[in-house]
C-alpha cells in the first residue's frame, strides 16, 4: 500500500472528475470503487456547489466536482485531470509558456489547500500544477481504487519527452519488452507515468488516468452494471491487465490489476 504524507517534486499526486452530472458520477464510482465521500461546499454562501472528496479508510485518493460552466458551453466533454506537484505554481507557468505550453489558468490559490494551473502542453494536451499547502494531494497511491499511472497519448513523443524534460526534469526511455511502442517516465529514480503514440489518428493528446483494482474482469462487469462501457481490454501487459473504461457522462479513465510499487 503506497500510504504518503508528501509527494516529490515532478510526481503526479491527484486526480479530480470534472462531470457534467456530479450526483450519479459520485454514485458510479462508489459503487466500483467503494470510495467513501465528503462533500466540502465550494460555492458562494447560500449556494449548493461541492467538491467531492473520495478517500479509502479515511486517506484522499480522487475528487469528483461540477463541470465549470464555460466548459459545459463550450461542450467539453467530462474529463479526469492529472496534477503535478511542484515547489512553485506560478514560476511553473511561467517555464511551461517558454517551452511552448499555454497557461488556460493562471496560479490560483485554493482556499488553504494549496496553488494550482493550468497548462495545455505544445501537442495539446492539458494537465495542471499543484503547489500544496494542507492538501498535499493523494494520501494512497498504488492500490486498489487508488491513482496507479499517469499516460500521455502524444502525436509527436519527442517534442513531449522535450517540452516535460525542460518543465519537470522528466527523463523518458523506451519501455524494454512493450508489445506497441511505449516510453516510461521517470522523476528521479522513480517511475511516474508513460508515453504512448497518439491511435488512432485524430483523437486529442490528453492524459489517462489509470485507478488499481483487484479483479479486472470483475471491475468491468461491475462498470458495465453501473453503465460505464469497456473501450478496451483487458489487456495483459505482463506486470498487469488493464483496460480502458468510459463512465455513463463520458469521461474515460483506466483501471489497473497488477503489481504495485510502494
């Protein structure tokens, strides 16, 4: 069980669902993840607005909150955001706009929890910063209905190896015996994420979360039941089966039956 009080530099360490209906996305993914739920009011004062904080055994692992509005006109689809810890947001932002990247939201401050942005990285796909203070992101990593693995689905894996290299200090390497091509991501020593080639042509570079579970078969029969739909898989990788689920609002994650680094 990969239990943290704090999350290197560069490390992926939360995860949040904006959906576009709040009350069944929060019913979906209790019901295959058995996550538990506290609702913190987010919203001006007499209004109903929550982020949904889902935790196992009392440790975050996910939120799930209300698609901005401007999102919702524009017809985004839901989407599950990566965040990557790092010392400073706003000098981040500034990094990421000299490698190529387009900040969409300037540094932030998160009531006390901490300091965010966002960032479109040059081959187009979005991913945010997160400069913690009390929340320093995910308390269990690597377990079951926990945040597993970060990929980017990239049309250009060098120009991405370059822009995240300069950003974070990733360094990224050919993944030995990968049946498709596949690169890994590193931070320091530690692993953190990979990199695959956008397929099929024409769909948007973006960043897939992957969520641990003990039985694959038995986590997608139970997401079918729920409504969600298998876009792939299960897929033996070795190390793992995975697969990739759509939730019933349209929001695709992974899910991870394998082993776990601590």
């Amino acid at each position: 069980m990969g239990e943290r009080s704090s999350h290197a530099q560069g490390t992926f360490s939360w995860t949040d669902l904006t959906t576009t209906d709040q009350p069944a996305a929060k019913a979906f993914y209790t019901g295959l993840f058995g996550w538990d739920v506290e609702d913190m009011p987010i919203g001006p004062e007499g209004e109903e607005v929550f982020y949904s904080m889902m935790s196992i055994d009392g440790k975050p692992v996910a939120a799930i909150s209300p698609q901005p509005e401007q999102q919702r006109e524009a017809g985004a689809p839901p989407v599950w955001n990566s965040y990557v810890t790092v010392e400073n947001a706003d000098a981040s932002l500034e990094r990421a706009k000299e490698l190529g990247g387009t900040v969409h939201a300037p540094a932030f401050d998160v009531f006390e929890a901490g300091r965010m942005g966002v960032i479109q990285d040059p081959q187009g796909a979005y991913f945010l910063v997160w400069q913690p203070n009390q929340h320093i992101g995910a308390q269990l990593v690597n377990a079951p209905g926990a945040l597993t693995w970060n990929e980017l689905a990239s049309p250009d894996t060098d120009a991405s190896s370059a822009f995240y290299g300069g950003l974070f200090g990733w360094t990224v390497a050919p993944a030995e015996g990968s049946p498709m091509p596949y690169w890994s991501i590193k931070n320091g020593e530690a692993n953190n994420g990979g990199m695959r080639e956008l397929s099929p042509p024409g769909m948007p570079p973006s960043w897939l979360v992957y969520f641990g579970v003990e039985d694959i078969d038995a986590a997608l029969a139970k997401a079918g039941e729920l409504g969600g739909e298998t876009m792939f898989g299960p897929q033996d990788i070795g190390i793992a089966k995975i697969a990739v689920v759509k939730d019933p609002q349209g929001a695709t994650f992974a899910v991870y039956d394998g082993q776990y680094e601590s």
